[in-house]
C-alpha cells in the first residue's frame, strides 16, 4: 500500500504562498451592519464572526445575521488553525442565555447560529449552559430556528444527550480535517470520537452537519475518505472551505485551494449521498446556514441544475 504524504514542518513565518484574488473580501460597511455590531456590543456577546476572522462576516452581518458565541471567549484546546484565544475562562455567567435569547430576538432573525469555546474544565462540558441557551431562545422567539455548533464534549453521551433533549433544528460538529492531519490540526480532539458524536446526534434523531477546512496539506483522496466516512454516520450537511492562517502563530496554508476543485467535491459529495453540500474558497461552517435546515433543498437544487 503506498503511503500518504507526510505534512512538511513549515515555519508559518517564512510562508511564502501569495493570496489569489478569489480569496478577496469586502469590508464590512452599511446600516444592517452597524445595527447587529450595535446589538453585540449592548449586549456583551460573544461571536465567533470577530473571535474567529470569519471572512464573510461584513456580507453576514449586513443581512443582520451572526454566529453567537457562548460560554466566554477563552477556549480550554489549543488547536493550531482557530484564533480564538486558548487559556484558562472565566467563570460561567449563567445570566447569558437569556442575554442571547433576547439579542436574537431584537436582531428578528428567522436563524440564528450559536457556538461556544470549549470547556474542558467544567464537569458538564458546559452542557447546562448549551441547553439553557437553546430553550431560551425557543421560549422568546418560538418561529426562530437554530443551528448549534457545538465541541465533542468528550464524547461524553450524558452531555450529547443534553443537546439533543434541547431539540435545535440543526446540530453541527465540525471535523476541520482528514484523519491524518487531525492530531496536528486540532491538538486534543480525535477524528473517530468526532465521527461518533455526530453518530450519537443523528440517532437520537438529530439533523447532523460537519465542516473541513481544505489547503493544510490534506490530498483529495482524504477528503473523499472522510467524506464517506461522514455519510456512514448519516450526516447530512457538510461544509468545504479554504483554511487561511489567523496569525504567524498558527498553522501555515499549504496551498489555496482553485474554486473548481471546490465545485468537484461538491459533486462528489453530492454523489456520495450528502443532503447538503456548500463548498467554495470563503465557505465558513455557518455560511448560508438557514438553507442547512431545510431537508432536501440543496439535493434537490444539485439535481435540478444536473438536469437543466
């Protein structure tokens, strides 16, 4: 059997791989935009679209749309992609599910995405305050529907059952990487404890989705390994995106992905039995997410253009 491609130790500071032009973004302008920064701010809410650089967060946040962060901005994992600060939190405000539910409420969605850092530390993996959160919303806002984000937890079931008890419309774990590359890409976590995660979640009847970063040194052979692996849990959504470097402190891009290549996974994922597929270079795990709720959209919309 031929082996597979050892990712090369590169010192992210001597990275010299240029940004094509199809990675380019707007900046985040317009009245939409200063009214959901305003709400964040009141509010003292967390979000991943700022912790996280997400590139699409002025095109987002101008449809009055963004990705809450709970359980404070400090993450116990270390992971080398994400540049959302590691180190110990702070204690758990448990006066924040009620702070989210009511910034969602003002902001009128009709979706709204939460995630959260991880918190290792806690004896519930911070669970409780997940619940919490998601029925505060349902109570204030019954017509908004939900995607929750969320950590392995452990792979703890006690605490995965609590998610699934809450009932959100889509449940999200996202395996970042192939199986090989996860050890370096996402430090304390584990590709088969993720697979089972998602596994437990759609057994209890959950609507699953997962995202990977592509261009950390990964061949298309394990992206369609994982992509398999994926669909024999039953998960139904799956996002592909370009991985681009926080800071010279994380990981270096080994190569920027072209956007056709994005539009071939797609199909293969599509071909795979996936229900729903967003791939492109600026796709981000919560990226045109309402849509990730609806079963049989995006299948039905790939069918329809395979036929045109």
């Amino acid at each position: 059997m031929q082996e597979l491609p050892v990712v090369p130790k590169i010192d992210p500071t001597t990275s010299k791989i240029q940004k094509p032009n199809w990675l380019r973004v707007k900046l985040p302008i317009g009245e939409s935009y200063k009214h959901v920064r305003g709400l964040v701010d009141t509010h003292k809410l967390h979000t991943i679209c700022e912790s996280g650089n997400c590139p699409n967060m002025g095109e987002c946040w101008g449809e009055g749309t963004a990705t809450f962060m709970i359980l404070g901005n400090v993450c116990t994992r270390s992971c080398g992609f994400c540049a959302v600060a590691t180190g110990r939190p702070a204690p758990v405000d448990f006066d924040e599910p009620q702070r989210v539910a009511e910034a969602i409420h003002l902001m009128k969605v009709k979706h709204a995405v939460i995630t959260s850092v991880d918190r290792d530390e806690l004896k519930d993996g911070g669970s409780g305050i997940w619940y919490s959160t998601i029925r505060a919303v349902k109570a204030l806002t019954p017509t908004t529907t939900l995607e929750t984000l969320i950590p392995d937890f452990k792979g703890i079931p006690d605490q995965i059952q609590r998610l699934i008890d809450a009932a959100p419309e889509v449940v999200s774990h996202n395996m970042e990487t192939v199986e090989r590359l996860t050890r370096q890409v996402r430090v304390q976590a584990k590709y088969q404890r993720s697979l089972g995660v998602l596994e437990t979640l759609k057994k209890g009847g959950m609507r699953t989705k997962t995202g990977m970063m592509l261009g950390l040194g990964e061949t298309k052979e394990e992206v369609v390994q994982s992509m398999k692996d994926l669909v024999n849990v039953g998960c139904d959504v799956l996002t592909l995106g370009q991985y681009l470097q926080p800071t010279k402190k994380h990981l270096a891009v080994q190569r920027f992905v072209h956007p056709d290549e994005f539009a071939e996974l797609r199909e293969i994922g599509y071909e795979i039995g996936f229900d729903y597929v967003e791939s492109g270079p600026l796709v981000r795990s919560s990226y045109h997410s309402e849509k990730h709720v609806i079963k049989g959209w995006g299948k039905n919309k790939w069918l329809s253009e395979k036929n045109a």
